[in-house]
C-alpha cells in the first residue's frame, strides 16, 4: 500500500460510519452495528479505526479479560476496496501497541478464527453446528429425557463450577468460550459479559454433595436481519450433551418465540451426536457450509521492552 494510514480510537459518533462499514457483510448476520454503542459504554473495550486521508477504510475491535492479562481481538472490518492490502495487519499491529500502551497488565492475545496458523500456538478447538428454526414449520417434540437440565444462577457459576475441581474436568486448558468470546472461568469474565449480551446458563440438577458433570452456555445473538441461539456446551457425557441441547432450544424458543438459528459449539467428540439431535430429533436443516469450519483459538504473547 503506497498511500500512509492514520489511526484513531472511535466514538460513539462514529456509528454512521460503522453502518456503512458493514453493509452486506455475513449475508446479514453481521453483529457489530448491533453491538456497538454498548462497547461504547464498556470498559476494557476499545475499538480501532483506520483511515486513508479522510476515508475511514477499516477497524479492529479488543477486549481485556482475565483481570486484566488478556487481550481478546474482537471485530476486525476492511472496506471491500481495501482487502488484501494490508489495512488489516497494520490495524492489528495498531491495536496490540495500543493495548500494551494503556493495560500494562496484559501479556497476551487470543482470539478464536476459521484459519489455521503454523506460527501461533493453538489452545483450542471446537466444532460448529448451525440450524435454522422455521416456527410455522412441523417440528417432532424433542423426545423425553431421564436427565434434568436446569437454569443456573451467576453464583452457582461461581460457586461451584468455577471451582478448582470442577474446572479442571470441564475446561480444558482453564479456557471456556461464550459464543466466539474465550475466557478464564472467573465472575468478573461473566460480569463483562453480561454487559454486552444476553447470557443463560444451565446445568443438570445433582445433589448437593454431588459436583456437575456439565454445563452450558446460551448467548441471544440478534444480528442485521436474523436471530441467533448460540450454545457452549461443557461436558464429557454424550447423553448429558445431548440433554443440554435439548434444554437450550427450548430455552430459546421461549426467549425469541420466532425464527432463529441455531448455532452449537463443541468438541469434536460430541459432533455426531449433535447432528442426530438437531436433524433427528428436532428436524431441523444443517447449514453444512457453517458446520465444516470449527472454531480454533489461538494465543500469541506481547513481548515488552
């Protein structure tokens, strides 16, 4: 790119902009100009703008979580005409002396992709299923289940399944991802989020002497022209994993009461159980192209003078 960028942390005012930035972006399923205004109001989220001259060509969105040691790149938009030029990687580089500038505390990046990377270190990944629900169309009732799912308070989150012992059998790497989002299991993560989305959590009923064996995670994700169910689902147990799933539909049924997709995250082993649930058991359709791709999170540390 012959021609210098220029770069600024953006506004509440610059939210025309945004607009313009993501037309047509995700075949409407874009989040952002959903979701902006309330990062304006977020602390430990900062939103990058590039410019050419006058012309705003891109930005690059970060959050900083796990009290504070850890960068999460968020939304990253070029302008059509400036792809592949560029605008992106001198964003990034931006955004990361930015954030080491302002959050002394941090010492790394994740964020979670389609794209594979040799020179990154690779902690985690998980597979996607996606599924639309048409409520005007026949749909079986999901058949009956001995185990019983439940809706789970913050506290017991932290509590209980944010204890050492739990963690360590149902968060690999002491990671646990919300929707795209990967985080600590720690309430101050959940309290952040919870300023930008709607977060439902469930777990199976135990008794009390008993620690869970499960969890899950529902994210109300309304975009430009569509709604979005998006579910973590933490467990070992095939037959617990396909109860959640069961739950967390009905849960979002509930909730939007009207067309919405489906999407669920988990780990590899559980895949085929979930498409005999989502196609067997709710009948719902597949989008294969959403469900090829996993998600794949990776870290790179900040080195610092």
């Amino acid at each position: 790119m012959n021609r210098e960028l220029s770069f600024r942390i953006a506004r509440s005012s610059d939210f025309g902009e945004i607009l313009k930035l993501s037309e047509g972006v995700y075949d409407g399923h874009d989040y952002l100009p959903l979701r902006y205004q309330a990062w304006m109001n977020m602390d430990k989220l900062d939103v990058m703008l590039a410019y050419i001259g006058e012309k705003f060509v891109g930005l690059v969105a970060c959050s900083v979580v796990d009290e504070g040691r850890t960068a999460i790149r968020r939304a990253g938009r070029t302008l059509a005409e400036f792809r592949g030029q560029g605008v992106y990687t001198q964003l990034l580089q931006a955004m990361n002396e930015f954030i080491q500038r302002r959050y002394t505390s941090v010492c790394r990046e994740r964020f979670t992709t389609s794209k594979s990377y040799s020179s990154l270190r690779k902690l985690l990944q998980l597979d996607i299923l996606s599924a639309y629900y048409n409520k005007n169309a026949l749909h079986l009732h999901p058949f009956p289940t001995t185990i019983q799912i439940e809706a789970s308070t913050k506290e017991y989150l932290s509590d209980v399944i944010f204890t050492r012992h739990v963690v360590q059998k149902l968060f690999p790497n002491n990671l646990l991802v919300i929707e795209h989002f990967p985080i600590e299991p720690l309430r101050s993560n959940i309290d952040y989020l919870q300023q930008e989305i709607d977060l439902y959590f469930a777990v199976e009923r135990c008794s009390e002497k008993d620690f869970p064996r499960s969890v899950s995670f529902g994210v109300l994700s309304p975009r430009v022209k569509f709604v979005h169910w998006s579910v973590n689902v933490y467990t070992s147990d095939p037959v617990l994993y396909e109860a959640h799933l069961l739950h967390q539909f009905q849960q979002a049924r509930e909730v939007i009461k009207g067309d919405f997709t489906f999407d669920t995250f988990q780990d590899e082993s559980l895949t085929n159980r979930g498409r005999r649930v989502l196609q067997e058991q709710l009948q719902l359709q597949l989008d294969e192209e959403m469900s090829k791709t996993p998600a794949k999170l990776y870290e790179k540390s900040f080195s610092r003078p």
